[in-house]
C-alpha cells in the first residue's frame, strides 16, 4: 500500500472515531512507524495557522524533521503540503558552531538531513546512518568578494595563499570549505601543484588569518563593505547581502579563472527508515520532486540558490558562470582537513634536539654547526608559539653519569604560564642558550624517543594536538635494527587511539631523512622532513604537521 493510500484509509478511520478521541496531551499523538528504532512521526489534529497553510484534505498533519542549513531551511518552510500525505516538514536550521558543520546533533533516526556539501557525509561519524536519496537539490558557488578594483585570482590556491583575504574555517564554514575544496581539485587536474596548496595553507594557518570561525558571512560581507576587504562567502550569501545594504553596489563577486566545486545540497535518508518508514521516504521524495519542478527551479534563484547544473543566476550581480571543479580522488581532500585542523588546533609538544657529539660538526648549508642550527632555528619558533600552546624542552643525550639517556631542560607547561616570575617562552629560550652538544657521545635516539612519547602520554592536554618534535643530525648510534624495531613495535602497541601522540622527525639534512627516523614518525602517525639550512629548518618546522 502506497503512503498516499495509508494516509486516505487513516483519514477514513480518524473520522469513525472522531466522537470518541482520547485528547492527548497538546492535541498531538505520536505514533512509531516501521518497528522500533525507527524513529517517530508527528500527527498533529489541529492545523497550524504558521506558514504552510494546510490544504483543507487534510484532518491532520505528519511532521517530518529536516534538518538544514539557513538557506535550505527558508525555502522548505514555504514548499506547499501535499493534498495527499499531508505531510508537513519540521525545518531546523543546523547551528552554526564548531561542531554543526560535520553532523546535525538531533536525533535523526526519523528526520532527513540536507547538509550544503556532500563532502561532509563520507567523513562524519553519522555516515552509516544515513543513505543518499538525491545527490544535489541546489548548488552554490564560493566567490571572493572584493572592492571593484581588485584585481582577479587565478586560482583559488592563490586566493588562500593571499592573506589580505578573509575566509571562515573549512571545517565549519560552507564557503571556506567549497574554496579549499576547489583548491584540491586543481592540484588533482594539475592546474597547481601540491607544494603550492601546501605552502597556501601553511602561509594561511601561519598568518592568523587561519580560519575566522566565530564570523558569519554577514560579519566578513561588512567588513568587505567597511574596511575595503576581500573576503571567501557562498554566492547567496553575497546576494543576499548586497540586495539590502546601501553600501552593496561597492563591491563585486569573482571567482577565479580556474572555476569552483560548488556546494551541491544533498538530500540524506536514515538508512533504515528509508528502508521502512513509507512517510519519511514520501517525505524526501516530495522534496526532490518540488525542488526539480520548474516552481521548485524559481524559488531556489529567488533565494540566491542556484540550480543543480550550476548555471549562472539572472541577477547581473551573480559571479560570472565558470569551470565546474570536481573532486575526483577524497583521500587528498581528507589529509588536508587532517593537516588542517592540526595545524590550527592548540599543540601541546615536547622538542627534543639531539645533543651528540656528531651535532658539533659544522653544517656546511648554515655556515655554523648542526648543534647551533638545531638551537638557532628552535629559538626563532619558540618565539611565535601561541600563548594557547603547550611546550617542553629534552635534550639527548644527558651529561655524563646519567642514568637516563635523554635530560629534561623544560617540561611541559603552557607558553603563558609563568614559574619563578618568568614565563615559558623565557624559560625555553633561557635553557636553548645554556645548553650544549655533549662530547664523546653517542645519540641514544631510541629509547628517548620512546621516553618522550610516554611524557606526552603522560601530560596529554584534550582538544590539542599532542607532539614530540625530534630533531637530530642522523640515526642512533648506539642501537641497531633490532632496537628500531623493537622501538616501532612499542609505539605502536602503547598508541592509544582516543588520545593519540605523533611523533615528528626533523632530520639537519639536505637529503632524505634517514630511514630510522621515518619509520618512528610512521609508527605513531607521524610525519618526518628534512632541511640543511637554517631557512630549510624553519619552512620544516612549518611543515611538521603537514600531511596532504
């Protein structure tokens, strides 16, 4: 039996009874469809006098949650209610925090989930939840908003590149998500390169201009207006904005010569009501049918949405129509939020130079030793750590007589915290000019990489990306390969999961780090670089979470 016909015959039925029905309580009943785990539908025995009007067919209503972002949420609480389902949509905007743009935080067991991007749904944690009922309602583009005499962006791996541009953070910010997503798909059809996406997002990460997430688009759009800046918000943003501010026809919508991935609106089902709750897959099926409709087409451009096929809007001020960017391979587009949200996330770390004999050697790419290029280019880092980080200092190998093989100089201690009236940052900077490479040594690498893992297991800070930082010349030259692999065997059982630690490798190098110090990156999920010249040691620190 269709829902068309489920919904006469309860009609039928709700009328025998009419004169007997039980009041519950505020006029609605709730009924559980398809067995249990399926979620709930709403009928609701009085009309709503709110927008839509309820045809007069119906004696009640099914309410059906969706939820959306702002844009899909004003249109759909316009879609007219079908004569027949008298099905009802209950619309909530997903909210705008941290959080929000990866998963809606309702119970959606029985509700339809239409995200701006279908990029979120094979990353999410609700991914097994739902199944794919229409791969795109609407599209819209990112665009750079700017003052009409900017000059025009080639790609959008030069629009992030540039920090005179204001974007929101892709994690949680639709437009500066469909950027960076159209910024992998030219590294993928070869329009750029990898090192220069990665060198735009180290640049952007670095500049504090790493991700406004606290700023919606009407804050950027008035900042564009206000302070002549150019900033990254969704097409429709950007529309809705110049159509009502006395100061819109100031500036203009780009998008570069390279064209764009447009946010694509999928419609997402629960899996298992799709399968077995007829209302819901009626539902979402009214959806894709209204949206389709030539009506459906009309009201998407009124609201500054623009069509599946990503066709250009009438209104003059809609950006210029250009090259559809696809994302052909998701694996690029996953490490980069990965790096991402490393690189912008508080660190808690733990560096340790290696302090050998072999480290007094002179470097020939820095024109002093490897011990002062390793102390030098720590310096320079330590001096723009954010006060949000966390910080420790070790040494290897310890003075002579030591039972261990590795010497704390610093622990671990927030860069703003302040011990016998001096503050982190001072006190790392003080212990970096006092110490020394130790003579007649050997590195003893191994078991103080392994030393400092557990430290940081020890001292793991939640919501930080926790890191040993290991810089070295070379391998160890105590152990052999038994020891590494005995080492890589241990990490890789005593990494816990929940709260992982990564171990990052800097070899003082102007080839490939050394074998050994790769595979103990590795082993913990870690990256390793390489640099000779004090330069090379800075561009890597600025590497070191890099995974993209």
């Amino acid at each position: 039996m269709n829902v068309q016909s489920t919904r006469r015959a309860r009609r039928d039925a709700e009328r025998t009874r009419r004169s007997g029905r039980t009041a519950v309580a505020g006029g609605l009943a709730i009924l559980l469809l398809g067995g249990m785990g399926l979620g709930f539908v709403v009928f609701d025995t009085a009309q709503q006098s709110t927008s839509p009007t309820v045809p007069v067919e119906c004696d009640s209503t099914q309410r059906v949650p969706v939820v959306t972002d702002q844009s899909m949420a004003q249109i759909l609480r316009d879609k007219p209610v079908d004569p027949e389902s008298c099905i009802v949509l209950d619309t909530t905007e997903q909210s705008e925090n941290p959080d929000s743009h990866t998963e809606p935080h309702q119970d959606m067991s029985a509700g339809l989930w239409i995200p701006s991007s279908s990029a979120l749904f094979p990353t999410t944690s609700e991914t097994n939840r739902f199944t794919v009922h229409t791969e795109s309602l609407a599209t819209s583009s990112p665009v750079v908003v700017a003052p009409e005499h900017t000059r025009d962006f080639t790609t959008w791996t030069d629009v992030i590149a540039d920090n005179s541009v204001v974007m929101g953070n892709p994690l949680n910010d639709s437009a500066a998500h469909a950027a960076t997503r159209s910024a992998v798909a030219e590294v993928q059809n070869n329009t750029v390169s990898k090192q220069q996406l990665n060198r735009a997002m180290i640049a952007r990460t670095v500049s504090g201009e790493s991700g406004h997430s606290t700023s919606n688009e009407i804050d950027l759009l008035e900042a564009s207006v206000s302070q002549s800046r150019n900033v990254v918000v969704s097409e429709k943003g950007f529309l809705d904005f110049v159509e009502t501010h006395p100061q819109g026809d100031q500036v203009r919508a780009l998008v570069p010569d390279s064209g764009a991935w447009l946010l694509d609106y999928p419609l997402l089902v629960p899996s298992e009501a799709a399968r077995r709750n007829e209302t819901i897959a009626q539902a979402a099926q009214e959806i894709a049918t209204y949206l389709g409709s030539e009506r459906g087409r009309e009201v998407l451009s009124e609201h500054h949405l623009r069509g599946v096929d990503g066709r250009r809007l009438p209104d003059a001020r809609s950006a210029a129509s250009s090259h559809r960017l696809q994302v052909e391979d998701e694996v690029p587009w996953q490490r980069l939020m990965t790096t991402w949200s490393r690189q912008t996330s508080p660190h808690n770390a733990l560096y340790v130079l290696d302090a050998s004999e072999s480290m007094g050697r002179e470097n020939p790419d820095a024109d002093r030793s490897y011990w002062r290029t390793a102390v030098d280019s720590t310096v320079i880092r330590t001096r723009f750590i954010p006060t949000r980080d966390s910080v420790g200092l070790w040494t290897s190998p310890a003075a002579d007589g030591a039972d261990k093989p590795y010497q704390q100089l610093v622990p671990i201690r927030r860069m703003d915290e302040y011990v016998h009236g001096s503050p982190q940052r001072q006190m790392i900077q003080d212990a970096l000019a006092g110490a020394d490479f130790t003579k007649d040594s050997d590195s003893g690498l191994y078991p103080t990489a392994l030393a400092a893992f557990r430290e940081v297991q020890k001292n793991f800070r939640d919501g930080a990306v926790n890191t040993v930082v290991l810089i070295s010349d070379g391998t160890d030259t105590r152990g052999d390969a038994e020891d590494l692999n005995e080492l890589v065997r241990t990490l890789k059982q005593e990494q816990d999961r929940e709260k992982p630690v990564y171990i990052v490798t800097l070899a003082i190098t102007d080839g490939e780090p050394p074998q050994d110090l790769k595979e103990i990156s590795e082993a913990t999920g870690g990256t390793s670089h390489a640099g000779g010249s004090l330069q090379d040691i800075q561009e890597r620190y600025l590497h070191t979470l890099s995974v993209f």
